[in-house]
C-alpha cells in the first residue's frame, strides 16, 4: 500500500514539473502576424467609419497637423467624431456664422464643410493645408466632399449609428491677458513658450481670463478660483484665491487672435508668488448650472496650453 502512495506522489509531481514548462504556442514558425480586419471597400460611403478610413486619417492626422496637436483630433474614429460633432468652432469667418465644427443635420451651418471650400479669414488656406502621399485626396476630393455633407445633412451619426445629442457644454477659455502697474497696454507673450512677460519689479500684476458658456452667462459662473504654482503639474501646495467678476468687462485679443470679452479678473504682486526670472503657472475653476466645476486648464491639457497660462519675469 505504501508503495502505490510513493508512486502516486511520484506521478503527481512529475505532473507538476509538467505544467511548470509548458509549450508556448506562439512558438509555432508556422503564425503569421495578424491583419487589419477593417474592409474599406465594404463599409458604407455614407458612413462616418468610411470617412475617418478614406478622408480624415488618412488625409488630416498627417504629422503636425490634426495628429493630436490641436483639435480636431483625426488620430482614431473616436476623437474624430468627439471632436468634431457639436463641437465649439476654433477658427470663424469674419461674420462668425458657425457655432459648431459639425452641425448634425446642416452642412451648411457646419464651419468643416466651409475650411474644405474656401479660405475662411482670406488668410488661413482651404484645408487640408498639406497632403501625404498615401492619401488620394486629390484624386478624390468632390467626391470626399459630398459624401461629408452628406453624412452631416444625414444626422452626423457615429460609427454605430446613433445620433448626437448637444449636451450642455462645460464652460470654455476664450483668452488670458495681464496689465503691470495700471499700464492700459496689455503685456506681450513670449514667442518661444506663450508665457506673459512680466517686467522684474512689477507690483500690481492685473490677469484678466476670458470665459463663454453655451447657456450660463459668464457673469453668473460659480467657483471662480484661480491656483498658482511654480511647476507646471504639481498644484498641490496652492492656496486657492478668487477670481473677481468684473462689472465692468474688457474687450482684448482673445487666444485665437479675435476680440474677446474679458470677465474675471484677479490682482497681485508676482513677487508673493516665485522667484524672479522664475515661470509662474496658474489655474482657473469655474462652474455653470449643470455641470461640475472645471479647471482651466487640467493635468490632461496640452503643455502650449499650459503655457498659455503662465507668468515668466523678465529684465
């Protein structure tokens, strides 16, 4: 009997060192590494996941354009559609008709249909500004073209089918400017960085931030705080202050080089806040009525933004 048991223990570790080693299946010199699955010739022209395969990846994501730098963002079907459909306008016509990149249902009210026809401000160029040479754009581009007004005119559905809805979008930042020592000329940006120049000595350092909403008027946003830190991502040590809503608003050039409307401003003495020839950066927070507070800008912006609001002291 106890040399059945010794057999049996005997089995199950040899078992055991089995499992402990086994084949890889991946090993087999046989595997060929897998192919896309997406067939463009069978997806549907009136379709958004045809456009983002034959026009908007292929054409617009090229490096250095909408490859992430900037919105819209071209990179994936995803960030195409979510940046894209109800989404406020970066770049208007002199007239600013267009509220939206895509207006489902109205190519015309739509400003993308507009950047891919004519020169919207006479100095911008007709898009795509740049083409790569795997992208047929100009074999193809009437084509291209009215199969995007048409996919708008047609509801601007996503991949799967459903419909846009407008939502309530958060509140935005439309510009930052700052005045020293009551001078009414704003101060210059740096051309390298963005950062507002700030005179070494300066005392009485006025920022003013620029806000729209889509619903709430600016004048009735809550929160309206403002942090200040050295370092560009760690916030954690900042005082929170207040921002002040101003009865009085100022007009000045906005981030997209119109005239915008500034409405929140706060007052302070840089030198409570860094070093001299140091880089102060700053976030803003405000709320509308329907949805939760929103720093201006966040740890997910892009590091330009980022520098957009900042101080740098200068001689």
């Amino acid at each position: 009997m106890k040399k059945f048991i010794y057999i049996a223990l005997a089995a199950l570790v040899y078992i055991g060192c089995e499992a402990d080693d086994p084949v890889n299946p991946f090993d087999n010199p046989d595997l060929q590494a897998p192919n896309d699955s997406v067939n463009t010739d069978t997806l549907n022209p009136s379709s958004f996941a045809w456009l983002h395969y034959k026009v908007f990846k292929p054409t617009c994501s090229n490096s250095g354009c909408h490859d992430g730098t900037f919105e819209p963002d071209f990179r994936t079907i995803e960030s195409s559609y979510n940046t894209m459909v109800y989404q406020p306008v970066i770049k208007n016509d002199p007239a600013n008709s267009y509220e939206f990149r895509v207006m489902p249902g109205d190519a015309n009210q739509s400003v993308l249909i507009n950047r891919l026809t004519v020169d919207i401000d006479g100095q911008s160029g007709i898009m795509p500004l740049s083409v790569d040479p795997n992208s047929d754009w100009y074999d193809n581009q009437a084509n291209y073209i009215n199969a995007i007004r048409n996919w708008i005119d047609n509801g601007a559905k996503d991949q799967f089918g459903n419909s846009p809805s407008a939502g309530n979008r958060i509140p935005q930042m439309t510009g930052v400017v700052a005045f020293a020592d009551g001078d009414p000329t704003r101060l210059p940006r740096d051309a390298a960085n963005g950062s507002i120049r700030v005179p070494v000595g300066t005392q009485s350092l006025e920022i003013w931030f620029g806000y729209e909403d889509d619903e709430t008027p600016v004048s009735s946003l809550s929160g309206n705080t403002i942090i200040f830190s050295n370092e560009v991502n760690d916030f954690s040590s900042s005082v929170t202050e207040s921002l002040t809503i101003a009865t009085n608003p100022i007009t000045e050039v906005g981030y997209f080089g119109d005239p915008v409307t500034y409405s929140h401003k706060i007052t302070i003495n840089p030198a409570d806040y860094g070093g001299l020839h140091s880089f102060i950066y700053f976030r803003t927070s405000v709320q509308d009525a329907d949805n939760p507070m929103v720093s201006i800008p966040d740890d997910g912006s892009f590091l330009y933004i980022k520098k957009y609001f900042s101080l740098r002291m200068v001689q």
